[in-house]
C-alpha cells in the first residue's frame, strides 16, 4: 500500500499526459486518423508553426492549396516528413496556447495511449526490491 502522488500543475499535468500518449513517429499511413482527431482545428497555419514547420513552408502551402481542407492535409503531410511527428508532439501542440484545444488533445490521448509493451514504465527501486524479495520468498517455499 504505497501513496498515490498527484500532479498539481498544469506544466506537470501536461508531461504526465504526454508521457501517456503513443510517441512513436507517425506516417502517411495514419493522416487520415490525425486529420479526423483534428476536425475541430480550423488553423492550419498556426497548428503548423506550433508543430515547428517554418513560415515559408506554410505560406508555399497556402498559396498552392485548393482549399482549406487541402491546405491543412498538406500541412500534416509536411509535418509527417518532418520524422517527428507523433501523436505525443500534437497533444503537446494542442495543448499550447496558441491552438488551446485541450479537449482534442485529451481526446486523442485517450485514443492512442502509449503501448507499455514499447515503452516499460520505470518503477521505482524499493518495488523493484519488493519483487525481488517476493521471488526470493517463493523460491524458499518451494525448498
């Protein structure tokens, strides 16, 4: 029975919530999911800068788009080339307050939650300890 901690503040809630969504690098493969968790982000161009694409990039994007829909799909497709992107890095970019779309980002966080199998939790010495002496304990039983 060990205390449960809890987060305060909103600079630490948002490295907790980052650290439990899937960061491995998106793909073209996942547009289509990253375009439909982004319906309610109507700002292409400032999502586009908070997610690190440079100014001239977008303004080549939003001269040649058809539309704003195209415009946006463009702007992610550019990010995707990027390598960093991941579903981490835009909860983090909708988190900002820029975009302010906490609703989204805590959407997506519940949708694509970090895969343990990918990436343990560290856990702290004295559990690490615990287990090893329960296995100890078990072993002598056995004996």
């Amino acid at each position: 029975n060990r205390p449960v901690s809890t987060v305060s503040t909103s600079e630490n809630q948002s490295t907790v919530t980052n650290i439990l969504v899937d960061d491995k690098p998106l793909t073209v493969s996942d547009l289509v999911p990253v375009l439909e968790a982004t319906v309610e982000v109507t700002d292409w161009y400032s999502l586009g800068l908070t997610l690190g694409l440079p100014n001239h990039q977008l303004d080549t994007i939003r001269r040649d788009g058809y539309d704003e829909a195209d415009r946006k799909r463009k702007m992610i497709l550019k990010w995707m080339d990027t390598g960093v992107a991941s579903w981490s890095s835009l909860v983090k970019a909708l988190k900002s307050p820029l975009i302010n779309k906490n609703g989204v980002a805590e959407q997506i966080t519940k949708d694509h939650p970090r895969s343990c199998i990918h990436h343990p939790i560290k856990r702290r010495r004295d559990e690490q300890d615990d287990d090893e002496e329960d296995s100890r304990n078990k072993m002598r039983k056995r004996i």
